[in-house]
C-alpha cells in the first residue's frame, strides 16, 4: 500500500496526453506517471555519477588519477583525528 500522496495540476491536455500512453500501457494514470517520474529521477540521479569522456580526456583523467599524491598536511591531520567509535584504548 502506497503511503505518501503526490499532488500535482496539469492542463487538459497534458492530462489527456498522459492518459493516452498510460491506456497504451495497459496502466492507471498514477502508476504510469509515479513510474515515468521515477524513471526520470534515477536518470537525473545517475547523470551526477557517472560522466563520459572522449579517448584523450579520459586518458588524461586517467593519468591525473595515477599521478602520485602530493603532500597535503590538512588531509594528513583528518586521518589522524581518531573516530568517537574507536575511543580511547588503555
């Protein structure tokens, strides 16, 4: 059972449109759009994961990822800061 209720206006004939392609689907107004949105949504949600590069961007991205770190002392301070979980061993 659903529990949270999404509410939104449409125009005629937006409602129309989306009515016509749920009907092809053999779905209910409200399944067909809670699936569309999600489907859009995990689109959105991916497109800020993942990025695609021509061969010569990625090769450099790949060399900068392989170069060898230089020295960062606020990135050396955080790792030293023990975690509260780790607490203080006797």
């Amino acid at each position: 059972m659903r529990a949270a209720a999404i509410n939104l206006r449409a125009l005629p004939e937006q409602r129309d449109l989306i009515d016509q392609a749920a009907t092809v689907l053999g779905k209910n107004r409200s399944d067909f759009m809670l699936e569309a949105a999600c489907e859009r949504a995990q689109a959105v949600l991916l497109d800020q994961v993942f990025f695609g590069l021509d061969a010569q961007k990625f090769q450099q991205f790949t060399a900068m990822l392989d170069a060898p770190q230089s020295a960062n002392e606020g990135l050396e301070r955080l790792m030293a800061v023990k975690a509260p979980w780790e607490g203080e061993q006797a």
